[in-house]
C-alpha cells in the first residue's frame, strides 16, 4: 500500500517562498479585481431617480408573451414603483465590497484559513445577490393585492384586476390576473391557495369582504441587458473566489494555520 511522503528541505521551501507569494501578492490582486467588478455590478443596482449613475431615471420595456394569446405592451417604470429585488441584490454586493474594503493593500494576510473565510464571506453575500434575482418571491394573492402595485399604474386598472411584476434572471416579468367574484351562495369549496411565483386559473383568495377566484392569468416579460450585465458580474467574482480558494487549499495541509 503506497503511503503519501512528506516533502524535503528544499521542496518544502519552494512551497512556503510560493505560498508567501501567495499571500503577499496574488491574493491583494485578486481583491483588486473583485472590488473592480463589484463596483461595476453595484452601479446596475442603482436605483432609478436616486441622484447617483446608473440606469436612466425613466425605463420603458417592451413586454411580449410566447403565448397564443400574444399580449404585448410598454412598461414604463418611474422612480422606485419595483425596487425591492433590485435594492436587496444591491445590499448584498454592497457588503461583499464592504468586506473587500477592510482588507486593503495594506493589510498582511498571515494565513490560508484567513483568506479562505473572506473569500466564503464574499461568496456568500454574492450568491444571496444572485438568488434574490433568479428565485422570485412566492406570494399569495391577498400579499400581492396589499403590495400596491395594481395602484401604480397610469390609468387605473379596473377593480377585476390583479398585478405582480417582479424580476427573474435578466427578466422583468409583469404577471395579470383577472379575477370574479364568488357570490355567497357558490356551491364551490372555497380553497384560499397559498403562496406562488405564478397562481393558476381557479386560485381563491379573501381579500376585504369578498372571496374572489382568478378566471384567467396573463403573464408578459421583457429582457432587461443591465440585469444580464450584473448576473455576469456575480458569476465571474464567485469564480475569482472559488479559484483563489482551490489555490490555498493546495497548501492547507501544511500552512493553513502558519503565520508568515
């Protein structure tokens, strides 16, 4: 049975001299390039009508459906009418460069294990980024008509009519729920349906005095390139991470825990 030999004088040294390089250097350059994409990505999160860069004041997105319905129209968002996904996405990168900021040039890592947890702290706050926008909120419909959304647009929406916009991956998506009444003496069992991304035709809720039923869904979505932009952003960094971590690990079995 082979058994793993430990390494030499000389062998040893060259790995601690690449491994100091390591730490001294390679590591600072890497931080560098995250801060710099980071910062990037944080300006897609700016929010409309808030002063700083970022995305104009005033969007319009055309909105489609694959559907054999083919509903289509323009959206025009104003000020912070859908912020929510976008702030929380933003928070997060905020805190990864945040977390790069304490640790700058002119800081002396001393060893692996340090790196490794900034780097799993980083990826943390950039993986919750990522899913903020790639897994949508599950709502129910009273929480969708509390949201006020059905109140933003210009005209008013008629009373049978229920909205929820929210973002998907590089999507804006704008889902329309037509809704009637369940009279009183309704011989239907009335089931209210719990949370979803999307309710289906024939999903009841209570809402006020009323018990209402969805009788049909439309959902359209338009492409958003800013969002595209930030979700590349995210997948890069998380790389960086992972591929300076695997660069540490190659050492941890003899200077994880060794101060330089």
């Amino acid at each position: 049975m082979a058994t793993a030999m430990a390494p030499t004088a000389v062998e040893r040294a060259v790995l601690e001299e690449e491994f100091r390089w390591l730490l001294h250097d390679e590591v600072h350059a890497v931080l560098r390039q995250l801060q710099d994409i980071l910062k990037e990505a944080s300006l897609r999160f700016t929010l409309p009508g808030s002063g700083m860069e970022g995305p104009a004041k005033q969007e319009n997105f055309i909105l489609g459906s694959s559907g054999t319905d083919q509903v289509k129209g323009v959206l025009t968002l104003q000020g912070d009418a859908l912020s929510q996904a976008i702030q929380d996405a933003r928070n997060h990168v905020s805190q990864a460069i945040y977390l790069l900021n304490n640790r700058d040039e002119s800081y002396q890592f001393r060893t692996g294990a340090e790196v490794l947890k900034l780097m799993d702290a980083v990826m943390l706050q950039l993986t919750r980024a990522r899913n903020r926008l790639t897994t949508p909120a599950t709502l129910t419909l009273p929480e969708i008509a509390a949201s006020g959304l059905t109140r933003m647009f210009t005209p008013a929406l008629p009373s049978d009519l229920l909205v929820n916009v929210y973002i998907n991956l590089n999507k804006l998506c704008l889902t329309v729920y037509q809704l009637h009444t369940l009279q009183p003496n309704s011989t239907k069992n009335f089931r209210p349906a719990g949370g979803s991304v999307l309710h289906s035709p024939g999903a009841m809720f209570e809402w006020g005095a009323q018990r209402l039923e969805v009788s049909h869904v439309h959902k359209v979505e338009s492409v958003i390139p800013w969002l595209n932009d930030a979700l590349v952003f995210f997948t890069v960094s998380l790389q960086l991470c992972q591929q300076l971590k695997d660069k540490i690990s190659v050492f941890s079995s003899y200077w994880s825990y060794r101060p330089f």
